[in-house]
C-alpha cells in the first residue's frame, strides 16, 4: 500500500479512536522524530494535515537526584503515545553536583512520573518500549525476582492500555497482564531489506544461503527467516556449567551445531540482542571452522557492551562480514561509525502501527510483511 494510501487510512477522523499524540522521552528523541516525519507526511496526503504530533514533556530533576514529570500541552480527549527507550545509558543527569547515567531503572521511573502528569485526561495511553525493561530477567530460579511481569503489571494499574514491544527476549511474560494489549514485533521485512541492500552479492537461495540459530530460545525467529527465505536451518545449543555463576549467568562451555553443512554458503544469524557478544563471535568461529563463506549476524538491540574490538578483530580476519542492528535502542558514534555495522530503520514501521492502533485496525491492512518480503525476493533473485 502507498504512502498516501496509507495516509487516507491512518488520518481519517471519523474513525480514529481519538486524535493522535506523540511524547518521545528523553534517550529516544530521535526515533521519535523520524516516527513523526513519516505521520506527518502522510497527514499532508489526508484531510487532516498537522504540522507535528510530538507533545513536548520532559523529567527535570532537584539536586538531590528526584524528579518530577511535566507534559507541556494538554493531551486531554487524545489518543496518546509514550515511547521510551530504557537501554539508554547514555543520558545523563546531576546529584549533589556529581553527572550520573541513566540506568534502566531511571528510565521507567521517569516514563511512570509522565504516566502520572497525565492525570487521567488522556482517552487511551500507549506505551511503546522496544526493548522491554527487566525484559532478560523474564522467569525465575531459585530465589530471584521477576522484574519485567511486575512492571507490565504495575503499568496496567497505571492505566495503560498497551504495551508496543519488539522482539521480545520472551513474549511469554506478557502473561503478566492478560488484560492489557500486548504487541510484541519483530521488523522482518526491514531487515532483509537492509542486508539486501548492503550486501546485494548474497544470493538467497538453498544453493547459497544458510539460516543458522544461534541457541534454541533464538529458534522461532530464524525459523521464519529460513521459511520465508526457503533455505535451510542450522542451530546451535549452548551446553553451560551450572555449578558456577559468573556475572549471574552460568558460563558457556560449547556451542554443539545441529543442522546441515554451512561448507561453501553464506550464513545469515539472528538474535534479539548482541550484549557482551562473546556468544554471537564462538558461533562465527564455530561457523568457519565448518568453511562457511561469509557470515552475517543480526540483533535487534546491538548494543555491544564489552566494546567493539573483539569485531573490529573477527571482521578484520574475514570471520564477520556484517553486523546488523536496529535503531530501537541508542548506539554509540562509534559502532555506527564501524564499516562492518549496518543500521536497520524501523521508524516507519513504528509510524505504520502506531497508525493503525489509532484506528483500531489490524495492522496487517496496512503493511504486510510477507508480500513485502516476497516483493524483496523477487528484485535480488
């Protein structure tokens, strides 16, 4: 569907479940005016055009280190959309003169102190949080809490309606709140369309191209990459000593790989999230060992927090040919300054949902990501 099509659709008052408010939090302000360039375009193509959607709010803080949350224009009657970006680390604030950083805890505070500036007045909230907070600490053992259920509850008796996710590390906690709407998305198409075009010598075919799961909780995503793709599936599970905890995890003894030859093919490697990335590189290293031919790995959230120079090395040595990452969480200069890293924008599809949660509307009428993929497929085949 066009654009304007699209826009006909999306602006139509006499079916928008209210009139549309953007506020972007503090940490995600520029995909929050990449989401609302695409709005209001598509707005100037209806008969309801805006000059911008964004509600400015913000969370000035005291010199102690509280803080209060303000919302500068009424939202009152509006269909209001909060998104927050809680991996953030890179926003900082004061206490007693000294700068800190935001952790994730800092950002859902500030995220339910703009819940509360609402007071009630708005007619719907939405919280869009692509990456969920507390989402790794998502099932217990032992001992331990369960951060992401609790705070999906806590934002429900808050009032909100729905939560807006993206490739959740388990949609399953969103049995937390079997009340609230829960969308947890994984931008496919958007992917594809990256790796396609950065690296338009990948010929995605069986003869070719391999899909190869890096553990098995990573299995239903690789799995419809391999389908949509039709390729093969390769998989690999981690066999972990569980006498001894390191960092709060149980260390990684061997990546074991189950699946077919990867001799010869390129091989294509998705995950939800590239943290310290030591599992994403001894899959590589594993990858060559088997004479794959290039390899190239995706997270949604690459955030890479043990630095770079362990892929600055691998990509040097031809282990890694690309990396790539969405802009659904901050990156730093450096890692987008990386030859080797390849950005995956999602704004318009964030735009595209917002968009259709406005009109109570599925979202696949408006953009469907198998034929879009199938569309892809055809131009590189």
């Amino acid at each position: 569907m066009s654009d304007v099509k699209a826009g006909e659709i999306i602006f139509n008052q006499e079916t928008a479940v209210a009139p549309l408010k953007l506020i972007a939090m503090q940490g995600c302000k520029e995909l929050g005016d990449k989401i609302n360039s695409h709005l209001v375009e598509w707005a100037a193509n209806s008969n309801n055009p805006t000059e911008t959607f964004l509600v400015e709010a913000e969370c000035p803080r005291f010199s102690s280190g509280d803080a209060k949350g303000i919302i500068h224009s009424s939202i009152r009657g509006d269909d209001l959309y909060i998104l927050v970006d809680v991996g953030n680390y890179s926003i900082t604030y004061k206490i007693f003169g000294r700068e800190n950083h935001m952790s994730p805890d800092d950002h859902y505070m500030d995220l339910k102190r703009i819940i509360q500036a609402a007071g009630g007045k708005a007619h719907r909230i939405n919280v869009i949080m692509p990456i969920l907070y507390g989402g790794r600490q998502h099932r217990r053992n032992y001992r331990e809490s369960l951060d992401c259920a609790v705070a999906l509850q806590e934002l429900f008796n808050m009032g909100v309606s729905n939560i807006i996710t993206f490739d959740a590390h388990d949609p399953r906690v969103q049995n937390a709140v079997p009340l609230m709407g829960f969308d947890n998305v994984i931008p496919y198409y958007q992917v594809l369309k990256a790796l396609f075009n950065n690296k338009p010598d990948i010929k995605p075919d069986r003869d070719h191209l391999m899909v190869v799961s890096p553990d098995e909780g990573a299995m239903s995503r690789n799995m419809f990459y391999a389908s949509i793709l039709g390729v093969d599936l390769g998989m690999f599970y981690k066999r972990r000593d569980y006498a001894t905890i390191i960092n709060g995890r149980n260390p990684i003894v061997a990546h074991e790989y189950l699946g077919n030859s990867v001799e010869g093919k390129d091989v294509f490697i998705a995950d939800d999230i590239i943290s310290s990335g030591e599992s994403m590189l001894d899959i590589a290293y594993e990858l060559k060992k088997r004479k794959a031919r290039n390899i190239y790995a995706y997270a949604t959230y690459a955030i890479f927090t043990n630095g770079l120079e362990k892929f600055d090395k691998a990509y040097e040595e031809g282990v890694i040919a690309g990396v790539l990452g969405t802009n659904l969480t901050y990156r730093t200069e450096a890692l987008k300054s990386r030859e080797w890293f390849y950005e995956v924008d999602v704004s318009k599809y964030i735009a595209y949902f917002i968009a259709a949660l406005n009109h109570d509307v599925s979202v696949s009428t408006i953009i469907d990501p198998r034929k879009k993929i199938e569309n892809l497929l055809k131009r590189f085949r």
